[in-house]
C-alpha cells in the first residue's frame, strides 16, 4: 500500500473485483471519451475477475503496475492509475495511466495519486523517465501531470485509436531527479 493524504494506492486483489465492475459501469460513457474501445464483456463480474489476475501476473513479471486508488475516509475505490509498459536495460522507464471516478474529479485526488506513483516508480522501482501521453483537448489531466511534475515534450500525431479514430497525443515525461 501507498500511502497518501487523503487516498491510498494499493493493487487490486479479487475481492475488488465488485467495487472495479461499480466504477466502470458508473463512469462507462465518461471513461470511454479517453480509452480504447470496450466491449460489453468488460463490463462483467468475470471480465474484472480476470483483469485482476492479469495485473498480478504483469506485476510479477516487472511489466505492469496497477494500482486502485482509495480515499482515507470512507476506504472507497474512486480510480485506478497504474505503471504500464515498464522497458527495463538501458531505457527504465514507463508510461503512466489513471482513471477517476467522474463525481470525484477536480478536487485533487488524480494529482495526489499521481504524485504518490511516481514517487513509488522512482524510489522502488528504480526507473528514470515516466512518459503519459494525454488528448490535447483533456485540459485537466495535462494540469494534473504538471502538477506532478511533467513537462511537455511534444505532440505525437494520431498516436492512439479512441473510439474508432486515431487521436493526437500531448507528450508528457518526467525524470528521475535522482538519475540527473
């Protein structure tokens, strides 16, 4: 568990399985503005039951890090951000992704998490440069990157197909203060 202010990261285990199938059905038509396309299947007890089991085998194999993110509070899965793609030799480095419950968005939470991971992705894991690639138009999670720490590097034109059509992507990229 990573522990913050006001939310904790912790990776998802199978009893999670109900409140993640909550989440994303809740905030199906949001999340999907920002993802790639889901079919109905994932958004079933069995295709989150599965999902779950395949971030413990990509952790184990240092390939993937998914993380739930929960409030202090009231100990309610609000989002999940994770560590994706993890290149290690001479690269060390990852791809950042998150997630937040719509009715939750605005007040923080995402910058804390993400703040919260990459201090984890650097201070645990060793890795020098994390990467996130946002839709320009996603004002707000560009301000959440930033706040974290990221700067912008460029645009990667038609990087990533959402919803049937490729989208531009703003690069963003931090590294390891340690490694400078």
């Amino acid at each position: 568990m990573i522990e913050g202010n006001r939310i904790y990261l912790r990776p998802f285990e199978v009893e999670d399985a109900s409140a993640l199938l909550r989440l994303q059905r809740t905030n199906r038509t949001f999340f999907e503005q920002f993802s790639m396309e889901r079919r109905d299947h994932y958004y079933t007890m069995d295709a989150q039951v599965e999902k779950i089991r395949q971030y413990a085998k990509a952790a184990l194999e240092d390939q993937q890090y998914n993380f739930g993110i929960f409030t202090v509070e009231k100990d309610r899965l609000i989002g999940t951000i994770s560590l994706f793609q993890v290149m290690r030799g001479a690269l060390q480095s990852a791809f950042i992704g998150y997630f937040l419950d719509k009715a939750h968005n605005g007040q923080g939470f995402t910058t804390e998490a993400a703040q919260l991971l990459v201090a984890y992705a650097f201070e645990f894991l060793k890795l020098h440069r994390i990467e996130a690639g946002v839709m320009p138009h996603n004002e707000g999670s560009i301000r959440v990157l930033e706040k974290a720490g990221f700067h912008k590097e460029g645009i990667a034109r038609q990087n990533v197909k959402i919803n049937g059509r490729w989208e531009d992507h703003q690069v963003l990229a931090l590294i390891n203060p340690e490694d400078s």
